[in-house]
C-alpha cells in the first residue's frame, strides 16, 4: 500500500512540473496570445495592464513554486522515513537477536519473586556439568522442603526401551558407583513417569528408603514423586522423601521446582541433539 502511494505521488510530482512549465509558457506569451487573436487590442492597451498582468504572473508561478517545494519535501521526507523506519527495524532485529543470545537463561528467573524459587532457577540456569547442577538444585529443595533424602532421575532411551536413570541426589544412602534405574512404568518412580502425574505417599513401606545419619538409619514417613515434564513430554522424575507430611505450600514449592528441572533437562536433550546432527553432518 505504502509502495504504491509512492508511485501516485511521484506521477502527481511529474505531471505537476510539467504542468507549471506549460503555465509559465503561456503566462509568458500571453501578451502576444491577445494581440493576434484580439484585433481590437494593441500594444499600449496591454502595455497599460502589464502590472496586472505581473501581478497574475507572479501570483501563479509564486503558488506553482510553493506546491512544487512541498511535493519535493514530502518525498524527501517519506524517503528518510523508509530509510529510517528501515533501520529501525534491522536495528529492532538485531537487538532482538543480541538479546537472545546474551540472555541463554533456561528460566526467567527476572519475575520470580519467591526467594527461595529464585535461587533454585539461579541454579539451573547456571553453567556446570548437569549432575552438579541438579545436585546442587535438589540441595536446596529438600532444605527449604526439610526432606530427608532427594533423587533426580532422568530419562534415556535405548534398545528401543525407555528408562529412569538416577543422576543426583540429596543424602542417598549408597555411593556414587551404584547405578539405579527404573524402566518407564516399573516401580513408584517408572509409574510416575508413564502416567506423568505427582504422587504422594504417606506411609512409606518399611526398607523401602533407608535415610541414613551418624545415629544410624531409618525409613521416612512420607514420599513425594513428581514428573519432569515441559509441553507434554516426560524428562525425568525427582523424589523426594521426609519425616513428616509436606505442606500444601512445600508441595507448590516442589511442583515449580520440577518445572524448572524440567526445562533444564530438556535444553540439555535439545543440545545433545543439535551436537549429535552437527557430528553426523561433519563425518
């Protein structure tokens, strides 16, 4: 629409210098024009009106000038326009790209008010290797919670079956070397993540969770599972487990927190991916 305005305009610019150059033709023979086709008039006759024919003169050419300035500023203007509305645009692009990739956070911890939400998306959106970092997150909720025991588990696939496979924790009762995993449907934790929905128990069976402490050992009371799930797909599941019942408030706690462990998961799978692809295309 813009574009053929433009074009109108510069038609109307053209016809109108063309017309304002056939106006000052004829203005200016116009005292000849009536002497040959006037028999009755003469020279001193026009002679006598020649300040009023000047003034019609100047008149005309005085307004034709006016126009023809103000047609050549608007096209000028419109240009600078474009030209800057253009630049603006590349300039909105860019800062729009800039800020995409200075501002990687996984979570936009920025709105967040809760203090202790903050921290744990600090923690996620924070650089390291990802069992640190879901360590030091599940660190931090079962200290706010008062959990006695915290696991991550993260879902893989291969051999056409998908598992849960532990990565970190809080206070696990076994070393590092000993691998834990649950196929998806298998157990508490395999049964949360096939039907991604949180479950609470709070009657834990006996031996089921040991927690253990410089006094010994024991079983907690009551033990949360929750799925790590962003748009619908499953990542992986926490567990968490405590001495006494979780609040309706430390339950919203953890609900969010999954969600931010959720979105790292994911990022990690998308850039497992994208290094996967680039590996495939440069061999």
């Amino acid at each position: 629409m813009k574009n053929s305005l433009k074009k109108i305009a510069g038609l109307l610019f053209i016809i109108f210098l063309v017309g304002g150059l056939l106006l000052a033709y004829l203005m200016q023979n116009f005292k000849g024009a009536l002497i040959q086709n006037i028999p009755d008039l003469n020279l001193t006759n026009i002679e006598m009106a020649q300040k009023q024919f000047n003034e019609l003169y100047y008149t005309v050419i005085g307004v034709y000038g006016i126009a023809l300035l103000t047609i050549v500023f608007l096209l000028i203007y419109d240009r600078k326009d474009n030209q800057s509305e253009s630049f603006s645009s590349k300039k909105s692009a860019a800062d729009k790209e800039n800020a995409e990739d200075s501002d990687e956070r996984i979570v936009n911890d920025d709105e967040i008010e809760d203090s202790d939400l903050k921290e744990v998306a600090k923690i996620i959106n924070s650089d390291g290797e990802l069992k640190n970092v879901l360590e030091k997150a599940v660190n931090k909720i079962s200290t706010v919670v008062e959990a006695g025991q915290a696991a991550v588990y993260v879902k893989e696939r291969a051999n056409g079956k998908s598992t849960l496979n532990l990565i970190s924790g809080y206070a696990l009762s076994f070393g590092e070397s000993r691998k834990i995993s649950f196929e998806v449907g298998e157990g508490i934790v395999g049964t949360v993540g096939k039907e991604k929905k949180l479950i609470e128990i709070n009657d834990v069976p006996e031996g089921y969770i040991n927690i253990v402490s410089g006094l010994g050992k024991s079983t907690p009371s009551t033990l949360l599972v929750a799925p790590l799930v962003d748009s619908s797909m499953l990542y992986g599941v926490v567990e968490i487990a405590s001495f006494k019942q979780f609040s309706e408030a430390q339950k919203k706690y953890i609900a969010e927190c999954s969600n931010y462990i959720a979105k790292k998961l994911k990022n990690e799978a998308k850039t497992a991916r994208a290094s996967k692809q680039s590996k495939e295309t440069n061999d």
